[in-house]
C-alpha cells in the first residue's frame, strides 16, 4: 500500500514538474511582444472626410502614411435651354422610357436623384508624422503631381482608362489608384500607383525626382488593368520589386514579377505559376482544404539574401529563392491565442448575450477549436480575422497581419521565422487606447472593425497603421498610427 502511494506521490510530483519545465523552456524560447508607447489618430485630408490608410512606411525621416478620402459630389440637373442637343437626344429618350413623356424643369427637378449627376472623387495624400505623432505635411494636393518638364520629356504620355471618366486619362500628372508606399536608404519615397500604371519617385522634399511606367509583355498591349490583380510592392536595399498581372501562352494569366533599380531601369521579370490556395464557399467563405485553386498574390517580401515572399490570398506566403524559382509553401493560419468572449450586455436586446453563441447561430462557426481560417472573409470583405499583409522585420521576422472583427482577442499578427515555423502570435489588450472606444461598451468594442492595418519598421520602432469601423457607437471610421517598441529578441 505504502509503495502504491509512493508511486501514485511520484506521478502527481512528475506530472507537476513536467509542464512546469517545458512552460519555463518555451518561455525562453518565444517571441517577445513589442511595447506599446503611443497612438495617435491621423489629420483629415479635408475637413469632414475621414481618411482611410493604404499603406505606412518609416524611415529616418518620419513615419509616412498613404491615405485616401471619397468624396460625394452631386451636380443638379441642367435646365433644358442649358443643354447640349446631343444631352437633350439623349435625356428625352430617358424621360420618354421613364415617364412617357417629356418632363418640364420643375418636374426634373422633383427627380433630381435620376436627372442630376453623382460623382465619386477619391483623393490621395501621402502624410508625414515625426515618430511622437507630430504631423509635418501632405502631398501632393489635389492627387495632382508636380511633374517637371524634363521628366516628362523622357516619359511621355501615359493613357489609362478610370471609372467614371470619359475617354482616357494622362496620369502623368496625377495620382489614380495607389496602392503602396516604400522608402529607399536615401530617404526618398515610392508610390505604386497601379491604375495610374506608374511609379512615382519622391525626393526627401517631398518633389517628384522620378517617375516610370511599368513596362509590359507584348501580349497584354501595355492594357493597364493587369496591374491590378495581382499586387505587390517593395523596396531592398537598391532594388524595387513589384507584382503584376502578366500573361503566359502556357499558364494565361499569372503572377510577374518585376525588378527594377531605383531609376526605373528593369533588371528582369519573371512570369511564375500562381500559387495554389484551398477554395472557399461562396459567402461564408469557409476553406476548402482538400480543393486546391489558383490564387492571387497580394503582397510581397523580400529577405536579406533577396528570397521573395508572396503572400497568396489569407492562407499561404510562396518562397522563391534569389533565382525565382519556388522554394515552398508556409502555411498563414492561427489556431491558438483565441480567448473565449465574457458575456455582454445587447441594449437591442435589452438582455446579457454570449457573444460567441450570437456567432454560431448567424454563421454556424464554433469557438470550439477556432482558427483564423474560419469565416476569414464573408463574401469579399473580411470576417473575423482576415490575414491582409506580409511583412519582415530587421530582425527578418515574418509578420502576417490580421483585419476583421477580431472578436476572439485582439490579434494583429502571427509571426514566423525564415523556416516557417510560426514563433508567436502579436496580441494586445485592446484595439485600440484612445478616449473615443474607452467611452464604448463592451459589446460596441468588440463591433469595432479593423478594416485595414498594415505595419512599418524603422531601428526598433514598430508602427501600426490602422483603420477602424465603429459600426455601434456612431458608424463612423477611425484611423490610427501606433507606436512600439521591440525591446529584444529571446535568446
């Protein structure tokens, strides 16, 4: 009996000890979270239109963040004595099939909303904040580039087609659709503006240095909307690399890589095999493990011994090595650091809920072994945790940045080493510290919606560019710039 007892003791003391030990051996070994120093939320562009983040970079100089605002602009109908008599043709056969007849001015004018004309303007501005959250400047006003006449000269003209615009459209002198900004060592600036077909070259002063076309295969006739499906853009040391849309007799349309020095000359470019990525269920989005489909690449990194990183889809990052040839497959999905959600107080309902039942009921997904790969995306926007972006550290750690809801434990990203084995999982108290969500209640909160975050690096400064919907207490868009610091690595 002693000796059953003894026995029995030496399990309990063992088993105490052995997660004891191993807790303390991965302790040693995790990745250690950056500390939060400050947040700030960023100028409007215009007064009363609230900025959405694209894309943030840092370097010596500052943080500098790409914002875009849309504006609504409504133009009442003309007077028919102040039309066209191609706009009359045109305006009488839409009353005639409208209302059978011919409306006067005042009867137009009672139909505004279908004789008035109502026009979408996007405007872009790349701001510029010292690393305390002092704002310094925006450029370029009006999305419209001062370009010299010297550049131009060695340019040309670059006509693209734009939605809701007649005709084509010189985008040398403007700014279409940006999509991402990076620095180079020397402290200037490059925009990627994808509709626009060009790169743009700012100088430390803000002017435009340089700016090229992004040159085009035969095939696709320089067409200029292979730019936008397939997407990616970075710069390494003095090398630019940017994903577009190419063509292939034997694949179709595929990922290209391009690489540029940082004049515009291209090196060389390279039509890859799309990456392969499960399939989704239309509107819920939920992953298809065992169907393999052809994604696309949205985002692209590059490491010190220049292996690419292409982020496919929310799912997968595809290695290529420094010749371009494919290395393997990192997997980008979380399956732990999901915390169950207290209960909380509906005013709707005028009763406590559980937020994760309320969940399970509308889209059938479990907290039970919960992932990031479930209900990920809800038809084309993103769901709980939506994977957007790839990004390496200068301690060449690889973050994969989280939006969505996040209801589960605020989780911005999941990092991995240069192996793909996953080294932790960047979590945070809350979404965000400012006065605004603090005034919120709980079920507000956790509504709050990142619906873009993308990340900078400069020394051991980590910045996050974010943009939040507030859908319950106000519906309205915050964007915020937050400051960390990479204190150390474990060894």
């Amino acid at each position: 009996m002693k000796k059953n007892n003894s026995l029995a003791l030496f399990i309990i003391l063992f088993s105490a000890f052995l997660p004891h030990s191993t807790c303390q051996a991965s302790e040693k070994s995790k990745w250690i979270s950056p500390k939060f120093v400050k947040e700030w939320e960023i100028k409007e562009i215009k007064p009363g239109m609230t900025p959405h983040i694209i894309s943030i970079t840092a370097n010596s100089n500052g943080i500098f963040v790409l914002v875009n605002s849309k504006e609504t602009k409504y133009t009442p109908p003309k007077k028919l004595s102040e039309m066209t008599e191609k706009e009359k043709e045109k305006e009488i056969k839409e009353m005639k099939f409208l209302f059978g007849r011919i409306l006067s001015d005042e009867e137009r004018m009672q139909h505004a909303g279908t004789f008035g004309k109502t026009e979408e303007i996007n405007h872009y501005r790349l701001q510029q904040y010292d690393f305390e959250g002092n704002f310094h400047r925006q450029l370029p006003e009006n999305n419209l580039l001062r370009v010299s006449e010297k550049i131009k000269s060695k340019i040309g003209t670059f006509n693209v087609i734009v939605n809701g615009r007649e005709g084509t459209v010189d985008s040398t002198n403007e700014l279409i659709k940006p999509l991402y900004v990076a620095p180079d060592y020397e402290g200037n600036l490059y925009l990627a503006d994808y509709e626009g077909n060009k790169i743009v070259k700012f100088d430390s002063d803000g002017n435009v240095s340089d700016l090229w076309k992004i040159e085009h295969k035969k095939e696709l006739k320089g067409y200029y909307r292979d730019l936008g499906s397939q997407r990616g853009f970075t710069i390494f040391k003095d090398r630019l690399y940017i994903i577009s849309e190419g063509f292939d007799k034997k694949l179709g349309f595929a990922p290209r890589i391009s690489e540029y020095d940082l004049n515009g000359k291209l090196i060389r470019e390279k039509i890859i095999k799309p990456p392969k990525v499960p399939g989704q269920m239309p509107i819920t989005g939920k992953k298809i493990p065992f169907l393999k489909v052809e994604g696309e690449v949205t985002d692209i990194a590059v490491d010190k011994n220049l292996n690419l990183y292409l982020f496919a889809e929310d799912t997968r990052i595809l290695i290529l090595d420094n010749k371009w040839n494919e290395k393997g497959y990192i997997k980008t999905v979380l399956k732990k650091g999901f915390e169950k959600p207290k209960p909380v107080y509906d005013p709707d309902r005028e009763k406590t809920i559980n937020y994760d039942e309320v969940i399970l009921s509308g889209t059938g997904i479990s907290f039970r072994n919960f992932s990031s790969e479930k209900l990920s995306r809800v038809e084309t926007t993103p769901g709980l945790y939506y994977a957007n972006k790839i990004h390496i550290s200068p301690q060449e750690e690889i973050y994969v940045s989280f939006i969505g809801d996040k209801p589960f434990g605020v989780i911005d990203a999941m990092v991995f080493n240069k192996k793909g084995e996953m080294i932790g999982y960047w979590k945070h108290d809350k979404k965000i510290y400012l006065e605004w969500f603090d005034k919120l209640i709980d079920i507000q909160k956790l509504e709050v919606m990142d619906t873009e975050l993308d990340m900078a690096f400069y020394e051991n400064n980590i910045f996050i560019g974010r943009t939040l919907y507030d859908r319950r207490g106000g519906d309205k868009f915050h964007t915020v710039i937050q400051k960390f610091i990479k204190e150390g690595k474990a060894k």
